[in-house]
C-alpha cells in the first residue's frame, strides 16, 4: 500500500472569471482521516468532485492508491466511494431497494447484492427500517443509508462532503463514529466540514481551505499552537462581578478580554508564561475578593485559529 492514498499538486479550477481553485496541494496518508476545513465557497467540494473524477482540473495532478487520476480514472473509480452533502437516496424506494440498487449498478450478481444490502443495513443499524420507503426516514437515517450505499463497493477511499450539515447533534455523533469505525478498517477519508469540533473530533491531519488556496496544514494541535499563544478561561461564582473580572484581567495581560455568557476569556500570547498569568490572576481576584469557581488555561479553538489565519469565521461564506 502507497504511503499517501491521496496526492495532489497544483490543483487549478476556473469558473469564467471565478477562481475557486488557485494551486491546491494535498497529501492525505492511508487510513487516515485528512480533515478540509473551508467556509461556503472556499473549494472544497470543487477539490472532492475532481479527487472523485466527477470534475476536470484545469491544471494540476492527482493520484489515488497510485493511479494517475488522469491517465486511469477507471482504475481510481474502482477504489474511491464518495457520499455528498445530500443524502442521494430514492426516497420511494425502501432502504434495502436503494442499497440493492446501487450493488447492482455496481455489478453485484442479484444474491450478492441483496447479501451486500443486509450486511450495510445491520452494520448501519437500519435493518428494523430496510422494508419502509427511504422518505419516511429522519435525517439522520437517510444520512446512515447514503453513507452505506457509499460503501457497497468496499471503498479504499471515502469521500464525505459536508457529511453532518443539517443533523442534530445525536446524528452527527452517530455519523462521527461509523467513520472511525471504517478507518480502524484501513479505510482512508478525506473528509470536508464547517464544522470545526467535527474536525478536531475526527481529522489527524488538517488542511486550511480559503478562496481557492490551502492557507495552512497541520494536525488539530499544531494548528492551535500556530494561532499564537494559549487562552486563559474564568467563571466567576457571581456574575454581578463579572465586569470587575475583565478589569482584573485585562491588567494581568494588558490585551482586552471577551465575554461569552458567564465565562471571561483572555488571550496569552507565547511569550507569556502562562502559569505566572493564571497565579497573578488568582492572586488580584483574591485581593479584591472576586470568587472564581473555574479557570483554565488552554490552547485556542479550532474556531480561533481559522479567525486568526483568515480573518473571518469558519462560517462565513467566501468570494470564490
């Protein structure tokens, strides 16, 4: 097995004058989950319908499991399953039609393909739904039956854009864990997201997406660090104080804290020691008896490192 399952370089796409990819390079390692984090319009479903041969680059390469996309896509098909930000489901048909279905169009002979439909069902927990029409299902089991049709062909690599928008959090976290179940198979997913707790969840390695260009890649962690400096959390026992926290904070550090509910955060940059920071703010809190019933100090969200590196939040829609 190829070290890296995915390999692009220099991946270019033009909508007249739209530019929506400007030299994308990635690298996703085998049986990994590669994180593509963007907001609406930043590229990352042009990058998955290219990766999925479903789209011509206008300039770059691409090799799956060590084809060249573009020499034997045949061979990249046969390797690849991809599931969309909507579930493609019939919904007239029952769930175990549909799976049939795509097993057939697979080539699956008649037996096989409703051996292959049984097997996803248990696996997907929608066997006790397999006989009832695809419409009468919740969002969450239509998503649960796109992702196994996405499987009737034992995919080496998973393609899944935007797979939870629009589930309730109960589904995603059902979603979240049939996807490290299949990686824990040696499945490989490039997985694209707004969702930057989906990625921190799932990715070991992501790739920063904004109008058209990877702006950074690293693992969750690395990311964090490169936001520059950590964050200091405090909750006070009475939010009748919390005004006089901020003032005790923005004297620690010297930069202004923020205020979300009843939690005050301040931000410490890298060259600060941080345990000296939250000693001084446990010691000026105690003077002026301000009871703290929570502090913390941590690396910044995946929230803040997309704010810092692109200037603007992770749900933003983007030009390109």
């Amino acid at each position: 097995m190829t070290a890296y399952q995915i390999q692009a370089e220099g991946l270019r796409k033009r909508y007249g004058k739209t530019v929506a990819l400007d030299g994308v390079d990635l690298s996703v390692p085998a049986g990994s989950v590669f994180g593509l984090l963007g907001p609406n319009g930043a590229g990352k479903t042009t990058v998955v319908r290219i990766l999925a041969t479903l789209l011509r680059p206008d300039a770059g390469t691409v090799r799956i499991g060590g084809h060249d996309l573009a020499r034997s896509p045949r061979e990249v098909r046969d390797l690849i399953g991809l599931t969309g930000q909507y579930a493609a489901v019939d919904e007239d048909l029952t769930g175990r039609e549909n799976l049939t279905m795509v097993a057939r169009l697979l080539g699956l002979p008649r037996a096989e393909a409703r051996r292959r439909a049984g097997e996803l069902l248990e696996r997907f927990d929608l066997t006790g739904a397999a006989g009832r029409t695809a419409k009468t299902y919740s969002g969450g089991m239509r998503r649960r039956l796109d992702l196994a049709a996405s499987l009737i062909g034992r995919p080496r690599v998973l393609f899944l854009d935007e797979p939870t928008s629009g589930l309730d959090p109960r589904s995603r976290g059902a979603v979240w864990d049939l996807v490290r179940a299949l990686v824990d198979e040696g499945t490989t997913v490039l997985l694209t997201t707004q969702y930057l707790e989906e990625a921190d969840r799932l990715a070991g390695r992501i790739a920063v997406l904004d109008h058209g260009r990877v702006i950074s890649v690293g693992t969750p962690a690395e990311l964090k660090r490169a936001a520059g400096g950590r964050t200091l959390d405090v909750r006070v026992t009475d939010p009748g104080r919390l005004a006089d926290l901020e003032r005790v904070l923005a004297g620690v550090a010297g930069s202004a804290p923020t205020r979300s509910g009843e939690l005050v955060s301040l931000p410490v940059d890298a060259t600060v020691d941080g345990r000296e920071a939250l000693d001084e703010v446990l010691r000026r809190a105690a003077a002026e008896d301000i009871a703290i019933t929570e502090i913390a100090l941590r690396l910044a969200t995946l929230d803040e490192v997309f704010l810092a590196l692109t200037g603007h939040d992770a749900r933003e829609g983007a030009a390109a």
